[in-house]
C-alpha cells in the first residue's frame, strides 16, 4: 500500500523541461546574444550557455559559425516585405524595398557586418529578395543584365549604409570620440587655404545625424533617375 505524504510536506519540484534543440532555437538564441552582446560574442560556445547545452549538441543543427551567420540573415531578411510588381510604380517600389532592407539589417546590434562578410548569401529568404529586386526593374523596362548589374550596386549600398546606421543606432560607433574627432576635422579644415578648397570648406553643413535620412533619400532617386532613363532607352 503506497502511503501518501502528510499535508505539511511539499511536493518536490520538477524542473520544467527545455524545448527540444533545433536550428531555429538556434537563431534565435544567437541574434539574442548578437543584441546584447555584440557580434564578436556571438560563438558556438556563447549559443550553447544562452541555450543551457554543450557546444557539441549544437553541430548537430548547425556546421558552424558560417552556416549560422547565413542562418541569422535569412532570418532577418524573413521580415521583409516583397512587393507584387507595379509596373507603374516600379521605382518607388524598389526604394520602398531598400528601405526596408537597410531597417531589418540595422534592426540587429552589428548585424550589416555579418551580411558584409557573407560573400554570396544564398538561403531561401536572400534569393527571394534578390528574385523580388529584380522583378521590379525588369518590370521598369530594364533588360535582365541591367537588372542584374543595378541589383548589386544596389544592395551594396544598402549594406553599407545599414552598417554605418548600426553603428550610431547601437553604440558600436563611439560618440565622444566622433565629436571629438569631428571638431579637430573642422579645426583642421579651416586651417586650409580657402582657394584651394572652395568646395570642401563648405560641404559640413550637410554631414549629420539630422541629414541622414536626406542623403539615403538623395542618393536612392538619384540611383533611380539613372535607371529610369537607362530604360526608356531600351
């Protein structure tokens, strides 16, 4: 006969047990440790503490740091939207495309950098981006090598630009040693004989925080006003 315990005595506790390891809790434990951390803690063994496992239960998802940064963008890139072609607004929606593109990969602490160390990223989510991309200049007019070629130099810039975005939005740029260099730059500009600077003396107004959101706008439809007119000549 099994005798139960008195009342006064509690039950013991079980520890709630972990979710099943996978390769998207893997991801997700690696842009959590990306955020707080930053890109250079994001290692095999850091993900493994984050999950409460050994390192080695984790190539059993994932081959290593290159297979997961390709994991990370595919999961980012995840939440950006791709547009149904409008032929009469094809420019817009590319620049519409771009900007969310700059947002998700500037969304994470040092996250542009790992899309700039991915040579060729090619993750289910990365090629249908680059599918959406360029079924919107094909259907500007662009012919598929046009396409292709604006393609890249697009998303170039929108990498470059989302890494320096990252670097204020996050704190990886230093601001005290910014202003600090910034002011000896305009010191030292100065010093500069005017005539043979006319131009560069003068441009600094239009380098800021507050202008940023001016100059990606100034140089997306300046890309754009070359492709529209590249394809009215097609």
């Amino acid at each position: 006969m099994t005798v139960p315990p008195p009342p006064w005595r509690s039950a013991p506790r079980r520890r709630a047990a972990k979710p099943a390891l996978s390769q998207a809790s893997i991801v997700r434990a690696a842009l959590i440790v990306l955020d707080d951390e930053g890109f250079d803690a994001v290692t095999m063994r850091r993900i493994a503490q984050e999950l409460e496992t050994g390192p080695a239960s984790l190539y059993a998802h994932v081959s290593g740091k290159e297979e997961l940064a390709e994991l990370m963008l595919d999961t980012v890139l995840a939440d950006v939207l791709l547009p149904e072609p409008d032929p009469a607004r094809w420019d817009e929606q590319v620049k519409e495309l771009l900007r969310d593109q700059i947002h998700a990969l500037a969304a994470h602490r040092g996250f542009a950098r790992i899309a700039w160390e991915i040579a060729v990223p090619v993750t289910p989510n990365t090629l249908k981006l680059g599918e959406a991309m360029l079924a919107l200049l094909r259907a500007g007019g662009l012919t598929l090598k046009q396409a292709a070629y604006a393609s890249d130099a697009l998303s170039l810039y929108a990498k470059a630009y989302a890494y320096e975005a990252s670097g204020w939005t996050w704190g990886e740029i230093d601001q005290a040693k910014a202003g600090e260099r910034g002011e000896q730059m305009v010191a030292y500009m100065r010093s500069l004989p005017a005539e043979a600077f006319p131009n560069m003396l003068h441009i600094g107004e239009f380098f800021s925080a507050e202008t940023a959101k001016e100059r990606l706008e100034f140089a997306l439809e300046t890309f754009l006003a070359g492709l529209r007119a590249l394809a009215k000549k097609n």
